[in-house]
C-alpha cells in the first residue's frame, strides 16, 4: 500500500520561556533565565512547517498546551480563582510555578511514539502518548497529547490510541525521539528500532552524570502494544557517554529516514554490532549507514551543533534525502566542514541535499528541527481520515500567523510568570486557537 510520512510539528506556546527546567539537557541549563521571544519563537516554528509543506510533504501542526497548567496547581493545594491560585504559587513554590508554566508541548517528537498501519498485525496505526515521567514539567503532557490525537485521529477503524505507560519512572517513556524506523518505502513493513537510555529492572550499564530518560521496560511494552512483530524490531542502549555529554534523548546523536540511518560513532554501545543486527532482521531493506566520525564531529559539537537532530525526509521529487539542520549545525566549525565535505564526497552516500532553518529560540531550550516534529506514516485512507483543522496550507499559515501576532507577547522574563494577566492572556490564546484548529475542548479548562 503506498502511503506517505507526515511530519506533526508543536506550535510554539504563548508561555515559551527558559527556566532551566531540563537536568542533563546543557541548553535548558546554560539559557535559564533568559529573556525568551515567544513571538519570534513561533513565528520560526511556522515558518518551518510552511517550509516543509511548500517542498511537498504532509506538514501537520499540533497545538500547544494550557499553560500554565492551573489543574496541576490546584491539585498540589493551591486554591481560589485563578488569579489568586497564581499569586499563592508564585509566593510559596515559584519553581513549581515554572514547570507548569513550560511550553515543552512544542517539542513533538517527545508527545507519542506511532507504529504505521504496515507494521502492526491488525493494520491499524497505533499511538501512544509519552508519559515522559522523567520531568515534572513534561509528565503533565499526556492527558492533553492523548486528546488532541484522539481528536485528529478519531476512526476507531483506521487508528488505535493506547494510553501513556503506567509505572512512573520504571516506565520512563519520552516518545518518539528515541524511535526510528527503516523500510523500503513508506507503504513497506518496516523495521522498528527502539533506543533506551537505561533499563529499569537490571543493573546495566547507565550514564554516570545525567539521566537516562528513556527505559528499555517501556520500549518494550510499547513495542508489544502496537503489535509489531518481535522480528523487525531491535532495541539498543544508547551509549551512556553521550548522555552525560547532553544527548538526553537519541535524536541528538541519530536520526533515520527509509533506509538510510545517519548516527555520530559514539552514538550507541556497540555501533558495528547494531549494524549487523538491523542488517539481519531487514534482509528486503539496502541499509545506508553514514557513521560520522568522532574524530571529524566531538560528541560536544554533536551536542551544540544539533547536526543529528535534522529531519531527513523524503522530498517529491528529490532522489536521494534531504536532511533539515538547523543554523547552528552551519555555525560551528566542524559540523560545518563535515557536511560540506558530505554532499561532495566522492564514494556513494545518498543524502542529496542540505537546508538549514532558523529555529534558534527552540533551540536555546535544546529542541532543534527534528525535536519539533512528530512522524506519522499514513496511507491514503488514513490521510483522508485525518480531522480537525491541522494540516498547513496556505490559508492556516495565515492564520495561525495571524493568531500568534495578535496573542503573543514579544518579550518573557521569569518574574512575567508571576504575573496573573499573563496567566489569562495564555489561556485566552489557546481557547481561541482550537477554534482555528477545530479541536473542539480538548483543554482542561474548557471542559
Ligand atoms: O525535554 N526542553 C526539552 C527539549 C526536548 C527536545 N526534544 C527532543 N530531543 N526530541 C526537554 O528537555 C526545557 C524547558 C526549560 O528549561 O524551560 C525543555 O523542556
């Protein structure tokens, strides 16, 4: 069956702010306390989906949360109307304040991991919103992720919804960002290739400095969910060192797209040994390993750069990929000798084409390109099942650009969050943004 893959991308919050909330993620810790542009920030964000739609692909954009998240806050004592609930917060617990003032919903690749319909045994494309139990201000994610999927992705016939992973953090869950997925073509059963930061159970090796966010128990479990079949899927440690130098989750140090797999060599445990497993399990896929050097790329120019959270994708009528960077993967040295020596190497490597985007106000918390996105194989059916009003074109880029000129604010400082008209600003934004979006009350606060 042929089908395509769509990318998702999070609208960037009205709240977009830098608190510093992200222990072992160096940009969240190095631009605490910045003054952060919410309007520039998602301003960049939709020029981006505009970007990816213009080249043809299926560009889908999911909304932002309700933030601050006054449902947590009252659940944690704080009480009276909503403005009071903000003063007493920012008062007795102004940190709590921060994480559920987070606009971390933007960063997609961590709202859910999907399995095509071609790879689950009863056909049906399966979703299942991360728990992201590692942090407080991202555990808050997923009822509201669940929603607003539920809603695009509403035939029962066509699309299955699990929900997030119990357990807390032995089920440590952070989504897609830790998936990829090989074939042949979209259409084709692929092959599943889940990446874990520590296991949960046994004490195997694990990062020293940071945590391992994403637990082998609950690749596992998700695996099993979305019915894939055991042999064309393979779950690998990501390696413990590149954790502690900030590649909290794998897609700052890999990223897939078809058959070519793009990965810095410190990546993963034991890269040579990953090679042959995925080679054995896809005999029917002609696998492209680019293993970049550790001695071109430092595992901390990886890290800066964002170089390996690019999306590869697939554009009509391009032969081979094209992998979206971000700037700053142009602006540091050596990333940036590495690629202009890539797109001229001589021996074959098929990545055709490098394009660089401005995301830098999403990168300042540590969520490049490929962070911002979500990919959803869909057949043609499934496309036309997709609801609500989330796909970009023309007249939803306007506006959606139109909305985020007229709610956000240009400047946020961390003494704004203590601030209760913002509070009422952000909640006005985004009831009247799932109106655009035909989202229906998937807010707390409007049900
Ligand atoms: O979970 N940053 C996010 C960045 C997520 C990037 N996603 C992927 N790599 N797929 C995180 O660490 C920082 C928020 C703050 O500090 O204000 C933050 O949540």
């Amino acid at each position: 069956m042929s089908a395509v893959e769509a990318n998702f991308d999070g609208l960037i919050g009205p709240t977009h702010n830098y608190a510093g909330l992200s222990f072992g993620n160096l940009a969240s810790a190095k631009n605490a306390d910045l003054a952060a542009n919410p309007k520039e920030a998602a301003l960049q964000g939709l020029k981006k989906m505009k970007h990816l739609a213009g080249l043809g692909l299926i560009q889908g954009v999911l909304p932002p949360h309700d933030r601050p998240h006054l449902p947590t806050l009252r659940a944690l004592g704080f009480s009276g109307s909503d403005r009071e609930i903000i003063a007493k917060a920012a008062k007795a617990a102004p940190e709590v304040l921060r994480n559920v003032y987070a606009a971390s919903a933007m960063w997609t690749a961590n709202s859910a991991t999907v399995a095509p319909s071609a790879d689950s045994a009863d056909g049906k494309v399966h979703f299942t919103p991360a728990n992201l139990a590692a942090m407080f201000h991202r555990a808050i994610e997923h009822k509201t992720t669940a929603r607003v999927l539920q809603t695009i992705f509403a035939d029962e016939n066509l699309f299955q919804h699990h929900p997030a992973l119990a357990g807390g953090i032995h089920f440590s869950d952070e989504g897609a960002a830790n998936h990829n997925r090989f074939c042949s073509d979209y259409g084709n059963e692929g092959l599943n290739l889940f990446v874990y930061g520590r296991t949960a159970f046994d004490k195997g090796v694990a990062p020293k400095k940071f945590p391992g966010r994403q637990t082998l128990e609950a690749s596992k479990a998700i695996a099993r969910n979305h019915q894939l079949n055991p042999d064309r899927v393979h779950f690998v440690q990501q390696n413990p060192k590149a954790i502690d130098a900030g590649a909290f989750h794998n897609d700052v140090m890999a990223v897939a797209n078809k058959n070519v797999f793009f990965y810095h060599e410190e990546a993963f445990l034991d890269p040579s040994r990953l090679i042959g497993r995925l080679q054995e399990k896809a005999p029917d896929i002609e696998l492209h390993f680019i293993e970049v050097p550790k001695d071109l790329v430092s595992l901390e120019d990886a890290v800066k750069s964002y170089l390996f959270n690019s999306q590869l994708i697939s554009v009509p009528g391009r032969e081979g990929p094209t992998l979206i960077l971000p700037l700053e993967a142009r602006e540091t040295e050596s990333t940036k000798k590495y690629l202009d020596g890539l797109i001229k190497m001589n021996e074959y490597q098929p990545i055709e084409d490098v394009e660089f985007l401005d995301v830098r106000q999403s990168m300042r918390n540590g969520g490049g390109p490929a962070c911002l996105r979500l990919r959803i194989v869909l057949t043609e059916k499934e496309q036309a099942a997709v609801g609500a009003n989330v796909i970009m074109n023309d007249a939803l880029y306007r506006d959606l650009t139109a909305w985020v000129e007229k709610h956000y604010r240009d400047r946020v400082v961390p003494d704004d969050l203590a601030d209760p008209d913002f509070c009422q600003e952000n909640l006005t934004a985004v009831d009247t943004l799932t109106g655009i979006l035909k989202l229906g009350s998937v807010f707390d606060f409007q049900r």
